[in-house]
C-alpha cells in the first residue's frame, strides 16, 4: 500500500503505534492459591499491572470498574474474583451480564476452559431467550455462575424472582462488561434494570459487589457509579501487551482536480476491502447504518471469487445467522465479514488482520473499539478509515491529529429522564410492592409517579401502607430496552406459501425502514416492502432484484413549551428548555447502486410521532438580524403584498385544508402554509413602486403544505442557505463533543422562529424527555461555533459542497462565504 502512489496521495495520515511489551505484577496476596495453581497450569507465571489491581480491590469488597483497550485481559479481572466466591462458599452465586447473546456465549466458553482446568464443579450456565425452557429451572435453583443479559433480567428474572429466591439470596458479584455499550436509551434503561435488580437483592438480603469491564472510555467512573448507583474503583492503567498497529486515515480523491465532492466512501471501502480479502487478509468492514452494511456487502461481494466467503452482521439477523457467522470467523471459513457496530463489542472472532471503517463511527470511542478488532492476539495489524462526504468526517480529514491526540467522549445516560424512569417504576411494583415513602435508587421517592400509575392508569392499588400491581399483564414485555418506545415492527417474508419472520426494527425507525415501496436488504438479499400495518407493527416483504435502494426523508417541526435557562453571547441567545417535536416522514428517494443517481421520488404516508424532549437553540439578535439582512446574508422576511391572505386563505380552501405533498389535513391548532411554486422574491414586487405581487400570488402559483413538507421545500430551494449551512455544520460537529450518533440529535432551522421571532437553530435531543446532551450543547455553545467556522473555512471547496455546508441542491454559488459570513458574526469578539 506504501508503495502504490494513487492509494498514498489519499492518505492523510499514517500512524504506526509501535508494539508496547508488557508490564507484569504479582499475583494479590488475598487470591486463593488454588487460582494461581490454575493460571500456572495455563502458561501465566504472573498477571497484568491492571489485572492484579482489579483483582486485588475485587477481593477486597470494592466495586471495580477496568477501562482498558480492546484485548487487554478484562475478563480475567473479573473472573478470578467470581471463581474464588465460589471456592470459598458453595452457594454462592454470581450474575454476568453481556449486552449481546454472543458475548454471552463466548464467555460461557472461556469460563469453562478455566473451571475444567481448575477441575471443580462450579456450573456455568447461560440463561437468555435462546436457553431450552427445560433446562430453565434448573438454572433458577442451581448453585455457580449464570449469564445473561439486560433483556433477559428485565423481562425474564426479575418479574419472576419468587423463582430465583435461593439465587438472590446468595448473590455476591454481578459483572458488567462492555460498560461503555451502556450510554444513551439502552443505558438509561439499564441503571433502572439495576435499580429493580437492587432493591430485589435487598428484599432478598444480599448486598453484590459489581466489577464492570469496558473499553476506552473519558469518564468510567462516571458513567459506573451513575449506573450501578454507588462508588467504585477505577482501574485504568493499562499493562497487557499490544502488537504494531498502523492507522490509516484515507480521504477518498476529488471527483474533479482541485475540487471538494469526493468519491463515494462506499466504493472506495470496497476496492480497499476487496485488496485485503485476495490477498487472504482475514478482514471486517464496519458500516455506520443497516442499510449501508448491506449495500457493501453486496460491493465486497462482487471483488471477491467466492461471495460465500463474505457474510454480513447486523442487528436483526436471526441469532442462528449471527451464531454461524461468528463460527464461521473463528474457523476461518468467512474470510470477509460487513458489520454494523453489532461487532464492535468483545465477541471473539479471531484472528483478523484488517479493519475497514466505512465513515467515521460518529465517536472517538467507537473508532478505537473498531480499530482494536483487528491484532487482538498478536502481530501486525490495519485500520484504515475511510472518510465519507459527511461534515464531520471532512472535519476530521482536515484535522487528523484530532483523532490521535483527542481524548475519546464521555458517555452521557440519563435514569431519569421520565419516560424511561416510569416504565421501570412499573416493572418495580410489579415484582415488589412500593411503600408509600420509598425510594427508587437515587432518584428518591416515586410517591407522585406511584399515585399517578394508581389513580391515572389504573394498574396500581394504593392503600395507606403500600402500592400493589393489580393489572393483569406484567408491565417488562412492553417495554424495551433498545429504543424509547415499547413495540417493535416485524419484517416477514410473503414470498413462499408461509410468511417467515427475516427481522425486526423498531417502531420509531419504521416509517424510515420498511414504509411501503422501501427496499429492505438483508444478508445481501433485496426485499421490497409491499404493506406496512402500522397498528399491528407487520411489514410485509417479497423477494425482488432490481438495481437500487431507497431512502426516507423527513421534517420536523418544534414548539418551546418551558425555557430552562438562557444567555446573551456576543449576539446571539442561546438557551435550552423543553419542546414538543412532531417528525413525520414524508417521501423517499430512489437511488441507483453504485452510481447513487436519484431516479425517482415515492410519497409515504405514515402518521407523524410527537413527543416532548429537551433542546439547546440559539437565536440571531434583532441588531445582528438586521445587519445580515442588509448585507444579504440571511433573506429579508417577504412582504406577500395587499392581498397575501385572501389569496392565502383561497388556496388552503382549494385544497382542501390538506398538505398537496403527504396529504394531511389540517390541524384545529395550526393552519398548513401555502408556498409559491415559483419564489415570491422572482416577481420583483416593491411595495409601492408596481403590482407585482398580484402576478406572484395567482392561486395556480401555491400550493398548500403541512409545516414538515414546507420545511422540506424550502430546504430543497435553500432560501435559508446560511442559517441551514449553520445547522447541518452544528449538528455534525456536535456528535465530536457527546458520545451520540448523529441519529441522536435532531435538527430544525428556521427563518423565524414562532417563539423567539428571530433567526432560530435548534438541535434538540431525539428521544420523549430527552437524555441530557441539550443541557451539555448549552455549555459548549461557543465551542461549536468556533468548531463550525473552522470546518467551512478550512473546507477545500469554493463555493459550498456536502463535506462543509451540508447536500448542494438549489442553491447559489456563495452558499460557503455567507454561511462563513454568519458563523463569523456569530462569534464572540
């Protein structure tokens, strides 16, 4: 690769981390020497400096937490004091907890490889959906060490702990590993999970010590302690041994010399991916999304001789696929493989060589946890990352020390944020009646929450001294841990004589996923999606093969409801506060494979999801809206002329009160707006000096549009390109400060806000009650904007591209120098 000159003059950087031996220590004075006898048996005269600290405060009744890189020996940490709990004590119990069934599986695995050699009878077993129902009571009473994960203690264990009462009892250590997996909705839910597996514990009289394992993460102590609701020792030294790595940065080359639009990552990935895979080079290409993943896997496929010899991964995937896939890696027998970040995690898959990464991951954690899959053992290993279009992975091609030199994001959850924390008081009341008083972990007392699930919904009696389940359904089957909602939608396939279930996604992710005429791809198999019973969460899909994919597109519109705080910030306001959110996904684009031309539009008419969240907005100053008027930079509001709301109210009648592009009516609280087909500002209507505005507001030029689908329109024409350059920028970079996928953060630009009455960006937090990144884009306020300014100042294009300003449609070639004009206004002095 070094020495073919078209691949290097793409590279912007090349960094060889040399191979670091390793630092040993002494095994604990407290550990059993019946362990240390095992570990000799295994080669292991001592252990790492970060192992025998772990252990050593493990064994001393402290949580732990270990923060060490991919392949560092983090299992061992935890295993050694599990084992000697049950040594000394017979009946003592231990729970592991994995965020995956194949976690789950690989450590039943390698704690059997230790007991066999430790040869005693400490059972290992793995308790999740896939275990047979006739073994399941035997867990439930047997002594040792049970495996599972926060699905199946949710909904499996802790509503039916009656049944694991000797196991409660006797509970001394719950393990936690990929702790970093833990961060946004999946761990929010998870510290609640934790709160119910608590207050059982206690009912039960058991107090466990928990050891968490994670990789590279800013704040493990942090996010432990917020997880698990008490201190822990941190231990984060690393000691384990690491072979040479080079990291590659590779920019794809311009479309055009000098130019800033790039070549699709997408095919890049695959001539880089393809060069390792003929060359034997045991490979795994990580994708951002299920819809790429399946789109390289059918590229990677087409560069090899055997396509069998390539699999994908994703979530989805029934676990038999994912099992075999796993084996196959292990054996050698899938030499290729395309994941989603369901392979990010600890699954023991081999022996790899390379890693590609098709566009940044979104996270600097991410990034590493990727890059660490590849030399997990020993020996010379790749990463190369591959740069898409996207702003943020341009801003990181333009500074590639960031990725080096940067500390890696903290990971943010929020327990309490209200839709998930009342869900979980739910399942506690379920499993144990709440006394009036009693708190919830460290949120407190719930008495307000318990008397609203009594007197509002119904599923609790209240009486003087305690509040008792008297639904009949246990409240854990209807909530998930994965998404904000509860219900998921079911993909069959109706190609044969019998519908067969190929997958799932979940309800808010649908209407972008499996809307009717969608191409849903899986295992590199094309499926058109015929109907979509959205009350009964069914997506029906037929085989087809055809030569292009489909993607969603949608709007938002936002309403302040509470502003929690706000500044004056040279001129510019900045707050946050709570909003209500209606998205809906409104048309679908159809792109061509490989070429990625749009050949077409198809409309989707789903209903919109509304929600209450937090947001962070900022808002240009009367002075500052004034000057960028005058100057050109942001438009002057339109004087729609004498007979703008006759007009306006014909149209909306003609239309009947219906959006002409999704077809929604109208609202008792909002009316739709009407929009000129062909722009007001063309006509030239000076007030006073002609009549122009009567040619411009003829009825044949508007139509009537829902707030989201005007939104879209006007975002197609970008007649706001300054203030929507702003925002796409905003909202990438964002993602560079919180440990978030850019999913995870909405975006709404508007010209002039209902609320403020200015210029207005908001980015606001894509989950019902948010999560806590509003509160943290508040305080980096200045941050971002320095940030965005440098990112379109640096860019290499002239005018605007997708890598600064966002996706070129419509727009004016000094779209970069007025969003530039902007963000420099915007800064502080």
């Amino acid at each position: 690769m070094r020495r073919d000159p078209s691949f290097v003059s793409n590279v912007v950087a090349w960094e060889r981390l040399p191979a670091r031996a390793a630092r040993f220590a002494d095994f604990p004075a407290a550990l059993d020497p019946r362990l240390i006898t095992m570990l000799q048996a295994r080669g292991m005269e001592r252990i790492y400096t970060h192992q025998a600290q772990a252990v050593a405060a493990a064994l001393d009744h402290q949580n732990v937490v270990v923060a060490t890189p991919t392949a560092s020996g983090k299992t061992l940490c935890y295993n050694l004091p599990t084992l000697q709990a049950c040594l000394n004590d017979p009946q003592a119990r231990a729970l592991y907890i994995f965020p995956t069934k194949a976690l789950a599986q690989d450590q039943a695995a390698a704690l059997a490889e230790l007991t066999n050699v430790l040869e005693t009878d400490i059972p290992v077993r793995v308790y999740d959906g896939d275990t047979p129902q006739s073994h399941r009571a035997a867990i439930r009473s047997g002594r040792g060490i049970v495996i599972s994960n926060p699905d199946m203690l949710h909904q499996g264990i802790l509503p039916h702990h009656t049944k694991w009462a000797s196991f409660f009892e006797n509970l001394r250590i719950v393990v936690i590993d990929e702790l970093h997996a833990y961060r946004g909705v999946f761990g929010s839910h998870v510290a609640n999970v934790i709160r119910r597996l608590r207050r059982i514990c206690q009912f039960y009289g058991s107090d466990p010590i928990f050891i968490c394992a994670s990789a590279t993460i800013a704040n493990p102590q942090e996010l432990a302690e917020r997880l698990i609701e008490a201190q822990v020792c941190v231990v984060d030294e690393n000691g384990a041994p690491q072979g040479e790595k080079h990291i590659l940065i590779y920019n794809p080359p311009a479309i055009e010399p000098g130019g800033a639009l790039r070549r699709s990552y997408t095919l890049e990935t695959r001539q880089i991916a393809g060069q390792f895979l003929k060359d034997g080079v045991q490979t795994i290409v990580f994708a951002r999304a299920r819809l790429t993943t399946e789109l390289l896997l059918g590229y990677v496929r087409d560069e090899v001789s055997d396509p069998s010899s390539v699999r994908g991964y994703r979530g989805g995937y029934l676990p038999s696929e994912r099992r075999e896939i796993e084996q196959g890696l292990r054996r050698g027998d899938v030499l290729g493989v395309v994941a989603t970040n369901a392979l990010e995690l600890g699954v023991d898959i081999g022996q790899l060589g390379a890693v590609i990464i098709a566009g940044y991951p979104g996270t600097l954690a991410s990034t590493w946890q990727q890059a660490g899959r590849a030399g997990r053992r020993a020996g010379v290993s790749v990463a190369v990352l591959v740069m898409s279009g996207a702003p943020l992975d341009q801003y990181i091609a333009q500074h590639p020390r960031y990725l080096f030199q940067h500390p890696v994001e903290n990971a943010r959850i929020n327990p309490d944020n209200l839709v998930i924390l009342l869900n979980h008081v739910r399942c506690a009341a379920y499993e144990l009646p709440f006394i009036p008083g009693e708190a919830f972990g460290t949120f407190g007392d719930v008495t307000d929450l318990l008397n609203f699930l009594a007197h509002d919904e119904g599923v609790l009696h209240a009486s003087k001294n305690s509040f008792r389940w008297i639904a009949p359904e246990p409240p854990a089957d209807s909530v998930s841990l994965r998404t904000g909602s509860n219900h998921t939608v079911v993909i069959q396939d109706i190609s044969g004589s019998q519908p067969i279930v190929i997958g799932e996604v979940d309800r808010e992710t649908a209407p972008m996923l499996v809307h009717e005429g969608a191409i849903y791809l899986h295992e590199g198999r094309q499926y058109v999606i015929e109907m979509l019973d959205w009350e009964n969460g069914v997506a029906s899909a037929r085989q087809t093969a055809v030569d292009y994919y489909t993607d969603a597109m949608g709007s938002s519109t936002i309403t302040v409801t509470k502003e929690a705080a706000s500044d004056v910030v040279g001129d510019v306001v900045k707050a946050h506060g709570l909003v209500d959110v209606l998205h809906q996904t409104t048309d679908y684009r159809i792109i061509k494979r490989y070429t990625h031309e749009v050949l077409g539009f198809g409309k989707i008419e789903l209903p919109g999801q509304q929600f209450e969240t937090t947001a962070y907005w900022l808002s240009l100053t009367p002075d500052l809206t004034a000057q960028l008027e005058a100057e050109g930079v942001i438009p002057k509001p339109n004087n729609y002329g004498p007979n703008w709301q006759e007009q306006r109210r014909a149209a909306r009648a003609r239309d009947g009160y219906k959006c002409t592009r999704c077809g929604i009516p109208e609202s008792p609280e909002q009316q739709h707006h009407v929009h000129h087909i062909k722009p007001f500002y063309t006509f030239g209507y000076v007030r006073g000096e002609n009549t122009n505005y009567l040619a411009a507001n003829v009825l044949d030029n508007l139509q009537t549009l829902c707030p989201s689908c005007h939104r879209i329109v006007e975002t197609s024409r970008r007649t706001n390109a300054a203030l929507d350059g702003v925002g796409n920028i905003l909202r990438n970079i964002a993602t560079l400060y919180l440990m978030c996928e850019p999913g995870d953060l909405g975006l709404v630009v508007e010209a002039k806000s209902d609320y403020t009455l200015s210029p207005t960006i908001t980015l606001y937090d894509n989950l019902p009650a948010g999560l806590g990144f509003s509160d943290k884009l508040y305080e980096l306020h200045t941050d971002l904007l320095m940030a965005a300014r440098d990112l379109v100042r640096d860019c290499v294009c002239t005018d605007g591209c997708p890598a600064c300003v966002g996706p070129m449609l419509d727009v004016s070639t000094d779209v970069k120098a007025v969003t530039l004009k902007l963000l420099q206004a915007m800064q502080i002095s």
